[in-house]
C-alpha cells in the first residue's frame, strides 16, 4: 500500500493482534485525534500586514506550540492547551512584502500607490484597515503595483517560511507543516482560495515557489502545477479550498471555471489533488444553508455570511445552491452516476483564517482574525468588512474552527496521509472526540467496549472510507462514539446525516438523531424533531453549567430506507449544549451592551467526514 492508504503496510485485521498480555502492543491504527489549524495567516500576507498585524509565522508557530506571546494590540495571550499541528498558510501572491512596505523599503517607496499604504499603515486603527481591504479589491482586480508581484522578493521570503516550520517541528510532539494559500478570487473578489498543503520537508519545499495568481486564477492550472512540482520533487501536495460561502455560486458550480461542462477526468482530478473542504471558519460555516436544508433545525441562524462575495457583491438567485457543502456531496452522487466520477467527495476541515496570527478559536479566549478586532470595547461594533454601504460588523467574525485528524502519529507525514485518506473531522473550535465508521455488522454490544475503534476497523471503514457494495438484503450499519471536550460542554445529540440521489437524478437528504443525552426525558415528536435539550448558559455572567447533556455518546445505527440501487453519503454531526458565544463573555468582561441582534450564545458541534456508499 502506498502512503494514501491506512496505516503503511497494514491490512484493517491486523490492527489489533494480541501478542502478550497487554491488549494495546499491536495496534495500529490512531489512537487519538491530534488538532490543528490547516488557515493560518500572519503579517506576511499583505492583507493581514496591511491590517496592523505584527507577528509573523514564528510568532504564530510558538503561539500554535503554546507559548504565551503578545499580541499586535499589546495584550498577552495564550491558548488553553497547545495545538498538535498547524500549517501557516500565507498568501502566495506577494508573500513577505508587506512587511517591506511596511518598513519603508526603499525601492518600495518609489511606488506612490506603496508609498500611500505604507503612510497609512502608519497611522494604523481605521487608516490601517482602509489600506488593508483597498489591497484586497486591487487584488481581486488585478490592479496590485507590479513591485509587489515582483519574483525578486520571493525566493527568499519563502525559504524563510520554512526555514521557520523546520524550526519549530518536532516529530511526535508538534508538527509544523508547510503550506500557502493560493487565493484566486476569480476576477472580482468570488472566493475559490485553496491552502496547499505540503507532506515533505524544507528541502523538497524550496526547489519550487508557491503558485501565485499573478500566473493563474484557476484551479485546473493549480492541479495541473501540483502535478509537475511531485513530479519534480518527488514529494506530495493536497489542497484544501476554502469555506464557499463567499463564492458567489462559484466554489461548486456545475461547471468548469472556464464554463465547459465536466468532464470525468475534470471530476478525477478535483477528486486527486482536494480531498478535504473547509467546512467552518471566521466568515462563517459552509456545511449547509437552511435555504437548501429547510428540515434542519441547526444551520437556521447558524453562523451565516450569505450576502455577497470577498468584496461583499451581493448574491444573484441560484449562486447559495453552489456554495454549501452538502448541497455538494449531494451534486457529486449525481456527478459520479452520470460521469463515473465524484467532482466532489470531500472530507471535513475546518480553519480560523486568522490574519493576526493567533489560532485562539475558544469562545473565551477570542482573539478576533485581525489585528482591529482583537479584544476591545468595540470590537463587536466595528465595521469588519466595508465596500461602499455594504458592511460586515465585527460581531458577525465566527471563533472557529479546529481540523481533527485521526492519525498514527504526530508527524508531517502521517498528518498529511490522514488528510489525504479524509480521515478528519471539523469542529467549531471545540475539542470533542469523534469516531464515525460504516460497515454492514455492527451491533449493539459493540458500543459497550471502551475501544470502540476495534469493533469499528475490524468490521468497517472509518470516516472518510468507502462502503462496498451491499450483498443482498443488507443495509449499512454505522458505528458513532463521541466525547466531550474536557474544558467544553457536554453533548447533546449525535445526528447522521445522509444524502442519496434516486434513479430519476433527483437528490435528497434527510437527518437522523441516534443517540442524545437524557433519552428518559427526551423524546422525538411526531415531526420527528428530538425534545431541546435546554440551556443553562447565563448570558449576563457569560457563564454555564454540565448539568444538563452528557459527557459521552455512542451508538450502533442502521439506515432504515436503505437502497442499494442508491448512491449514497453519511457523515456524523455532533452537538454540544448552549454555551456562551464570544460576544457574552466580550459582553461581560468590558461591560458592555450587545444590540438585540447579536447572538450570545452558540452550539459548539463537529462533522465527520462522510462515508460513501456506490452500487
């Protein structure tokens, strides 16, 4: 087997072979979720630098690490645990050279519109910020001054970046992988962003520079140069595009960017080079939209930037059906039974995008995603996005996300297999445990063991695999174990969601609850909708208890309307109870008053990636 496979070398019934008397020598399969952020953005990126950030990727590593570091604002900061693995993932285009204009370069400075930005910079709070979303529509316009796409600064800002993640990489303790953000904004701010992320070192690394969108903006041609860079190399890529909310219907169009329609190998090749999706990050979450998923009580005012593009041009009827995940997965059932070939069967990531370097993604430890939004008075009431009268305030910036990755250990090369095999679920920042595997023999006495992962490799797939075909008169059967993060707050509920296209080409989903917390008081109606489980969150104190929901849940469940004739996909959703969102404990702590509109309370939850199912 080579690296995309489970464990190198290892065959799912030798995962757990007693050799003694110890019932853990032997195993081979992950043992733990190791968390990490796969967005990272430090001052490095012209958008964050031009923005005020000061840390650069060191400063984001150490911080990743767990090291107290001081923030752009002046303000110490911590996270409450450290990090397994981040990739700093600084925009390609320009990389480094906003720290020049910055600091004054002196050929820099010979550009007037530099020259300006560098003075405004200066200045920072809202002149700083004015610079920063003014380099972002020329960007998007391909109207940035030529000096800073210029190759001569690149070379060696890039060895720096890496010289940085081999620095700080420490096999089995902390990984630091190297990557960048390719930020193709297909002309006018329609966000088709994808971080590439690396599985090798430093050495393979600095033999090829980043793919700008100096060169391209669209994705064929990145896979098309990820290609020729293994090829070169000798070592391995993936890319992982960004949340599609801010796409304007382009992220997962049924077409190709040019407008040709798709191909099987179009679909093969998305499928090879993006085998993840970002499902959650600070603009919000791009599992579902309650426009395409009406039955789905947990994505209605859920973290939503629905309203425009980067540069906030407002949506056209049409464009959400093409931006949300699981209208996505649903699409390439449709794709795979028409071409043979699933454009988009992506696992579960997710990110902070943050721009201040800081991957602080708890509720009560939110350091903002720019250097203006860090911890203030004001923060909830700025203006976080502003193009003309369309505004995006500062309330609406989401704390998440963590990617989880079930890998055998914590290195650069079995993080990036478990990637690369979708072996990965996303959480809102939470670190929850969750275990999603499918199989066709899985029974209830499997969830009484305290190693459910035996059970659940022995007899299936884990998150992320493919069923085979059903034998006759079998249907799936799923096995979903799921823990609440020690410092967060118990669970709710585990739902598996499926979606299946029928042999007419119509599409559908539908939402199962399996297992919640309190089954002898909560009951499931006759709409089908499972009792709430309350809440205990005190918005004036930002505080709440565990006394409601439970710390752990698990379950055995078989799809009831099961049709093997049926493409079909899974994925497990997790709920945490109510907690306070940032915005109470910013609420308490400055002692200030949110308007009525912001929310103040949130549901923490986590996506496995889904588990496939092909007649």
């Amino acid at each position: 087997m080579g690296s995309d496979a489970y464990p190198p070398a290892a065959d799912p019934a030798t995962f757990h072979k007693v050799a003694g008397y110890s019932p853990y020598a032997g195993r081979r399969y992950p043992e733990r979720p190791l968390f990490g952020d796969q967005h990272v953005h430090t001052s490095w990126s012209g958008d964050a630098g031009m923005g005020g950030t000061t840390l650069g990727p060191e400063e984001a590593l150490r911080f990743a690490r767990g090291e107290e570091v001081v923030s752009t604002s002046g303000q110490p900061v911590r996270l409450s645990r450290p990090l397994d693995w981040i990739a700093v993932t600084d925009h390609s285009d320009g990389m480094g050279t906003i720290a020049m204009i910055r600091d004054g370069n002196a050929e820099m400075m010979t550009d007037p519109t530099l020259k300006r930005w560098h003075d405004l910079m200066a200045k920072g709070g809202a002149d700083a910020q004015a610079a920063m979303l003014e380099l972002i529509a020329a960007q998007t316009q391909k109207k940035l001054p030529q000096l800073i796409m210029d190759p001569r600064f690149a070379k060696t800002t890039w060895e720096r970046n890496n010289d940085f993640a081999e620095k700080y990489n420490e096999p089995g303790r902390f990984t630091a992988l190297i990557g960048y953000e390719w930020t193709s904004n297909a002309g006018g701010g329609d966000n088709l962003h994808r971080n590439v992320i690396y599985r090798d070192g430093k050495a393979k690394a600095d033999q090829v520079l980043p793919m700008t969108t100096f060169v391209s903006e669209n994705p064929e041609d990145l896979w098309a140069w990820m290609a020729n860079w293994e090829k070169q190399t000798g070592g391995r890529l993936l890319a992982i595009p960004h949340n599609g909310n801010l796409s304007n219907g382009r992220m997962f169009e049924l077409q190709t960017f040019k407008g040709g329609p798709i191909t099987r190998e179009w679909a093969e090749q998305r499928a090879k080079w993006e085998p993840l999706f970002e499902a959650i990050q600070y603009k919000g979450q791009s599992e579902a939209h309650p426009s395409l998923s009406p039955t789905d009580e947990f994505t209605a005012g859920y973290e939503l930037w629905d309203r425009g593009n980067l540069t906030l041009v407002p949506k056209k009827p049409g464009m959400i059906a093409h931006e949300y995940l699981r209208e996505a997965l649903k699409n390439g059932l449709l794709l795979d039974q028409q071409l043979g070939a699933n454009a988009f069967k992506y696992g579960m990531a997710a990110g902070t995008d943050t721009h201040n370097a800081l991957v602080a993604a708890e509720e009560d430890n939110f350091y903002g995603k720019f250097a203006s939004s860090e911890p203030s008075a004001e923060r909830a009431d700025e203006n976080a996005m502003k193009f003309g009268d369309r505004v995006v305030k500062g309330w609406e910036l989401t704390a998440a996300g963590y990617t989880a990755v079930w890998a055998t250990e914590n290195t650069r090369e079995a993080i990036w297999d478990a990637m690369k095999r979708k072996e990965t679920y996303a959480t809102t920042g939470s670190r929850m445990w969750l275990r999603f595997f499918g199989g066709y023999d899985f029974v209830a006495a499997d969830t009484t063991t305290r190693a459910p992962a035996i059970a659940g490799y022995r007899k299936g797939v884990p998150m992320g695999g493919d069923l085979q075909k059903a034998a006759a008169g079998k249907a799936p059967t799923f096995l979903v174990a799921a823990a609440r993060d020690p410092y967060g707050g118990n669970l709710d509920r585990v739902q598996v969601i499926k979606g299946w296209v029928d042999k007419a080409g119509k599409t559908h989903e539908k939402i199962f609850d399996v297992a919640w917390s309190n089954p002898e008081q909560r009951k499931v109606d006759a709409q089908g909708r499972l009792t709430p489980v309350g809440s205990t969150v005190d918005v004036a104190t930002a505080s709440w208890t565990n006394t409601i929901g439970t710390p752990e849940l698990i379950a055995v469940w078989k799809d009831p309307e099961f049709d093997p004739a049926a493409r079909a996909f899974y994925y497990a959703r997790v709920l945490e109870i109510p907690t306070p969102r940032w915005t109470a404990y910013d609420a308490a702590y400055f002692k200030v008053k949110m308007d009525p509109k912001v929310p103040t309370t949130t549901q923490e939850r986590a996506w496995s990636s889904p588990i496939w199912y092909t007649p």
